[in-house]
C-alpha cells in the first residue's frame, strides 16, 4: 500500500515537472562526467528558468 | 481455458454494451438514468481499444516496438526525452483536454441526449481516436514533425500552406468563442468576476514563488495556489454580499469583453513564468481534479435524465443555434468527438517524448477515448437539468424575449415546463441575479455540475458549487486564451520571418508587441462582435469554429490517407478515408448552408439582408439600429471566412487525390518522408536485464 503511493507521489511528480532538477541531476552525471573543461551542473534557479522556457514553446494547449 | 475465459468475457462486455446502447436509443418517454450513458460509453471504449485500436496499431500501422523512436535518437534531456507511458499519457490528455468537450455537448443538448450521444461514440470511435493515433504515429516516424510540415513533405506545398493558415484561422476563432463564454458567465454577476478576476494574481503569487522564492517547486507552489482559489470562490460570495464592493464586479458585456482582450495582450507579452505557466498548473489541477470529482458524483448519484431523447429542434428551429440535426449536431459537438486541434499536439510535443512505439495504441487512440469520457459527462450534466430550465439559460433574448415572462411563455409554448420563479429560485440558490439568456453553454454547465455536486455532496452549498464550476471554466478557458494568443503570435511571427527576418525573432519586442495586436484585434473583433449582437454571438461564432476545427481534423485525416497510399496500403487507406470522407460531408453541407441558406437564422448573407432590409424600413429600436451596420457587415465576413474554409479543404483534398492517382499510376510522387529504421537499444537493454 505504501509502495504504491510512493509510486503514486513519485508520478506525480514527473508529471507535475516538480523533479524535473534531479532528473537533470541525474541526467548530468550520467551523460557528462566531470572534466577539466566540462561546466559544473546549473543551480536548481538557473535551470527551473530554462526548463520553463522550453516547456513553452509550440502548441501546448488545445481546445 | 484462460484463453476462453477471455473470449467470454468480451462477449460479455459487447452484450452489455448493446444492452445499454440499446436501452438509450429505443427509450421513449420514461426519463432513464445517466448510468446508462456512462456504461454504454465505456463498454464501446473498452471493445474499440482491444480490437480496433489493436488491429490498427498490428495490421495498419505496424508498430514496431524494436526501432528507435525519436525520443531515444535525439534525446537532449529538453524536447527529446524518452519518457514513462503513463507521464506521457497525462501531458497528452492534459494538452488535448480543453474546454471544447464541455461546451459541444451542452450546447448540442438542444436536439435532445441521444444524437450527440451517439456521436460522441461513435465518432471518438471511428474518427477522432484513429486520427490522434495516426497522426501521433506518421509524426513520431518523422522526428515529431508537425502536422503543417508533414502536409508539406508529404503531400505538397499547398497542403502544407493549408494547414498553415487554417490553423491561425481557428485559433482566432476559437479564442473569441472563449472569450465569449467568460464573458456571458460573468455579465452581472459580481460573484463570478470578482472570482474570475482574483485567478490573474493568484496565477502571479504561484508564478514568482516557483520562479524566485522557491524556484523549480512545483507541487508546492500549485498546492498554494489551488487552496487560494478556493478562498477566492469564498471571497467572491462575501463580496457579492457587500453593498459597494459588489458594484466594482457588476458589469455590462461590452468593459469585461474590453477586459479580457486588454488581459489577452498582456498574457502574450508578459514573460511565460509570470502568468501563463503558473496559470496553466492551476488550471490542469482544477480540470483534473473537477473531472474526476464530476465522475465520481455521477456514479454516486446516478441522476435521472429529464432531457428527451430527441426534441423537435432537429428540424432546425433550435434557439441555442439554428440548423437541421446533420449537419449541425457534428459541427457543434467538435471536439469530444473528433478535433483537428489534437493533431497539432499528437504532432509536437507527445511524439517527441515517445519511449516506444507500442504507446501510440494507448496515448493517441486512449487519450481521445478519455477525452470522449469528458463529453459524455458533459452532455450528462446538461441533460440532468429540466429542459425548461436548460432553454432558459441557454436561449438568447434575440430569441425568446428579454423579458422573463415573455422567455417563460415562449419556452412553454414549445412544450418544455418553466416558470419565472422556478428561475428566480435556481438563480437565488445559485447566488446569481439572473439565469435567464446565459449563453455559451458554461453557465449551464455550472448549473448541472452544481446540481450534481449539490445533491452528491450536500445541498447547502449550491451557490458555491455554482461559482467553484464557473472558476473551473473560466480559470482552463483563460490558459488556453493565453496560450493560442502566444501561439498566433509565435505562428503569425514564423510566417512573417519569410518576409522580414527581424519580425521573425520571437523575442525582439517590437516584433512581440506588433504580432501580439494582431492577434489579439483578431479575435477581439470577433468577440465584440459577439458580446453586441442581440442573439448571443455564441449562435454565430460557435457553429463557425465547428467548421474550422472539423476542417482541421479532415486535413490532418487527408494527410494521414496520403500517407497510407503511398506506403502501399490501400486497401487499408479506408481507416483515415472514411472518416474523412464523412467530415467533409459535413463540413461542406454546413459551410453551404451557413452561406446560402434562405434561413435568417442558418444563413450569413440571408440574415445580412433581412437586418438591412429591417434597417432600411426602420423598424429596428433605435439601440438595435446602432449596431446594425457593424452586424450586417460581420455577416458578409463570417459568410467569407466559411466559403475560404471550405475552399482550402477542398484544395488540400483533391490536392491528396491527384497525389493518390499519381502514386496508383506509377508516375513519380514526393517520397515518403519517414527517417529509416534504427534499432532501439533501450528494448535491447530491457530485454538483456
């Protein structure tokens, strides 16, 4: 029962975009392991911005 | 034994289904319980998405769950993201679920429950679905191209221009239909301004706490946003209650139309952070939540139907729109059953964040057959009202008087039993002054959804009820005002870009401000339009954004059959093709009536000439007379408008043919488009661990 409303939690926040950071988070150390000249992960403030910026272009909404 | 324990129970699902179907179509006279609808509506659904949509998604399409989707190729951790099914599920249904499903219906509830019942059936079934699936297939085959660009390469470049323009067009119209309906809700009522007003800065807070306070939390800044609207369905009732506040809400039509054309630039200028991306959480949470809660409530009280199945308005006499049962019915319901809309999102955003083929099934067919499900609900909440009631809000003074007595004594002149205090009581217990002539269908809905919510969940709050439907409508009606507005401009700022690099760049501000108040007097002056005509508007601009939505949906269905051809699949080209074939039936017969009907009431140009003739003889009352040329003239454009519509599809169709033809004969046609097949290594992955 708890598992499932964890998981439950967890699709929301996917949806939501609410975690969109650590899968960014994630994403990063995954794709681009820290080198000399590789720049350091985005603040949580800077990459929120772009994330929103990107989630608004083209159609979105509908009738 | 496993095996036939399934075939059993699908036959099973399939009787019931006929069953209930059966008991919606041949009852006459007993009222018959909305439960009827919902299982008859989920049986078809269960039985068209088991086989239909899987034989599509095998035979037709042949899904291939071994390639890579464009999700997986360019994945970029921005647009590109191989996503959950189910997450993807929610963004599709979120996109594609506006307010359209909920006005159709009720609006369309004037010719009785059963033929837009059917339709919303039926057509979801046979069309809409099978158009999101195919166009969300074709386009996540091509890298998530757009429906416009996939016309252009697929089919030529006067499909492609086509699309183009008929998509800006419908948005125009669409968005003054919209504003339309916030208006009517709010004309008068300082309870629901007041609560419509207070969504802008409540939008706002959410906007800056998500954005600096505490940036990228989401769910916490929507939690608060969502109990401040709450407080402000509250707060609007105490301000009703209070003698000069109130008079700051109580407004005439025509300043709140001015008000929201004067919030729609601002919407499209201001940063998205601000206002529109906070106000689209709010909105998502509140329809979500609103539906489930409706859903819930139905099946918790199981209302009786007090509509018939059929009324005499299917000979076209109707008052909420004039117009015979075809074509009329299809344009009018739109969306819950077939919306050429969802192609423009089944080919942006969703095909980009596809983990795997085999979801199309389920995102494209499944998101429409949910969509549907909103429809019915719709229709239900509309129907569960006496039908003398439901004509009475519905009915615009044009029609049946502006006096009460005289509305009263012309809607029981047709049959249907209402009494002036039966209304003064509804509108007393609603917190409104007046129910009477509320045209667009959203206070209607918000009666209905009150009565639903009342009696499920405690009578007491009626009022509230009342305005927490009305903020429900306005506050997702609003987002997608915004939200077209912005994209007009982005699409009105592309085209330009041909012309003018400089206009083209989406963030140089003069650029901004000028595609902005186009957009914006665009729709504006339609809306005016439709807040001083004495008939409503909704009448008008409704059946007009019907025509453009389903002639939206025949071109993407065109592209789709093109398509099917030139893959070498013919014989199965029926699945697009008769759908299509079908839509522009429709669409034609009602663009050739809504142009060269005799009836004042159907034609543009008939209803264009009686005013002028009614303005010539002076027999107008001098504030009717006022507005008289700016109506005529709107007549003759909207009469323009409908024959370039019908033009363009006819363009684009015999456009598709002649490609057909040529591709049929052997001679050489634009080749398929599709990006060759790459092998995904996520199922690899999957299958390895």
């Amino acid at each position: 029962m708890l598992k499932k409303l964890k998981h439950i939690w967890h699709m929301i926040r996917d949806l939501s975009g609410d975690n969109a950071y650590e899968q960014y988070l994630k994403h990063y150390a995954e794709f681009h392991q820290a080198t000399v000249d590789t720049p350091p992960p985005l603040s949580r403030k800077e990459f929120f911005k772009l994330w929103q910026d990107s989630q608004w272009k083209g159609v979105k909404r509908c009738c | 034994m496993h095996k036939n324990l399934k075939i059993i129970l699908w036959i099973a699902v399939a009787l019931f289904g006929a069953f209930a179907l059966a008991g919606i179509a041949l009852n006459r006279g007993e009222s018959i319980n909305a439960l009827w609808l919902i299982t008859a509506a989920v049986c078809i659904y269960a039985i068209a998405y088991r086989f239909y949509a899987a034989w599509i998604a095998a035979t037709v399409l042949v899904l291939d769950e071994t390639r890579a989707t464009p999700a997986e190729r360019l994945d970029n951790g921005r647009d590109f993201i191989p996503t959950n099914k189910w997450i993807v599920f929610g963004h599709h249904f979120a996109a594609i679920a506006g307010p359209g499903p909920l006005i159709g219906p009720t609006l369309a509830a004037q010719f009785g429950y059963l033929p837009g019942t059917l339709w919303i059936l039926i057509g979801a079934v046979l069309g809409g679905a099978v158009q999101d699936m195919v166009t969300l297939f074709f386009s996540t085959r091509r890298n998530g191209r757009s429906l416009g660009q996939m016309a252009r390469d697929e089919i030529g470049v006067i499909g492609g221009t086509a699309a183009l323009v008929g998509t800006f067009l419908i948005m125009i119209i669409l968005i003054a239909v919209l504003g339309l309906v916030v208006v009517n809700a709010m004309k008068h009522s300082p309870w629901a301004t007041s609560t419509v007003a207070a969504t802008i800065p409540i939008a706002m807070i959410v906007g800056v706490y998500m954005r600096n306070i505490r940036p990228g939390r989401v769910l916490e800044a929507s939690a608060i946003g969502v109990v401040l609207l709450l407080l402000s369905v509250f707060a609007g009732g105490w301000i009703d209650h209070h003698q000069t506040l109130r008079t700051w809400f109580d407004h005439d039509g025509l300043p709140l139309a001015y008000a929201i054309i004067v919030y729609g630039f601002a919407a499209a200028v201001l940063p998205v952070w601000l206002l529109l991306a906070p106000r689209d959480y709010l909105s998502t949470f509140m329809k979500l939540g609103t539906i489930l809660l409706l859903a819930i409530a139905i099946v918790i009280l199981r209302p009786d139907i007090h509509m018939p199945a059929v009324t005499q308005f299917v000979d076209g006499t109707g008052p909420i729109f004039g117009g015979k049962l075809f074509p009329f019915v299809f344009i009018t319901i739109a969306c819950g059953a077939i919306s050429g809309f969802h192609a423009l999102i089944a080919s942006g955003t969703t095909p980009k964040l596809l983990m795997n083929e085999r979801d199309i099934r389920m995102i494209g067919y499944g998101g429409m057959l949910l969509e549907s499900f909103v429809a019915i609900m719709a229709m239900i909440a509309a129907t569960v009202l006496e039908p003398g009631v439901f004509f009475a809000i519905n009915s615009p003074a044009g029609v049946v008087g502006k006096e009460a007595i005289d509305a009263v004594a012309k809607i029981n002149s047709w049959g249907y039993a209402v009494t002036v205090e039966q209304m003064q009581q509804l509108a007393n217990d609603m917190g409104e002054s007046t129910l009477f002539a509320r045209t667009g269908g959203a206070p209607s809905l918000a009666v209905g959804m009150a009565s639903i919510f009342g009696s499920a969940f405690g009578k007491s709050m009626l009022a509230l009820w009342y305005h927490f439907a009305i903020m429900f409508e306005a506050i997702f009606i609003l987002t997608t005002l915004d939200a077209g507005t912005r994209v007009g401009r982005f699409m009105l700022q592309d085209m330009l870009g041909n012309f003018n690099k400089k206009l083209g760049e989406t963030s140089y501000m003069p650029s901004v401000i000028f595609t902005s108040s186009i957009v914006v007097a665009g729709w504006g002056y339609f809306l005016y339009i439709g807040v001083i005509d004495p008939n409503g508007g909704v009448n008008i601009l409704w059946p007009l954004f019907g025509i453009a939505n389903q002639m939206l949906a025949a071109i993407a269905l065109c592209v789709g059959t093109g398509i099917l051809v030139k893959s070498g699949k013919l014989k199965y080209a029926w699945v697009t093709g008769l759908p299509l074939a079908w839509l522009i039936a429709v669409t034609t017969t009602a663009a050739y009536q809504k142009i060269f009907s005799t009836d004042v009431r159907i034609g543009f140009f008939a209803a264009a000439e009686d005013l002028a003739t009614k303005l010539a003889s002076g027999v107008l009352s001098a504030e009717k007379a006022a507005v008289a040329p700016q109506l005529i003239f709107n007549q003759h454009l909207d009469a323009y408008l409908t024959l370039f519509f019908v033009v363009v599809l006819w363009v684009v169709l015999i456009d598709m043919l002649w490609l057909c033809a040529r591709y049929l004969s052997g001679k050489p046609v634009l080749k398929l488009s599709e990006v060759p097949h790459e092998p995904s290594r996520l199922v690899e992955n999957w299958v390895r661990d």
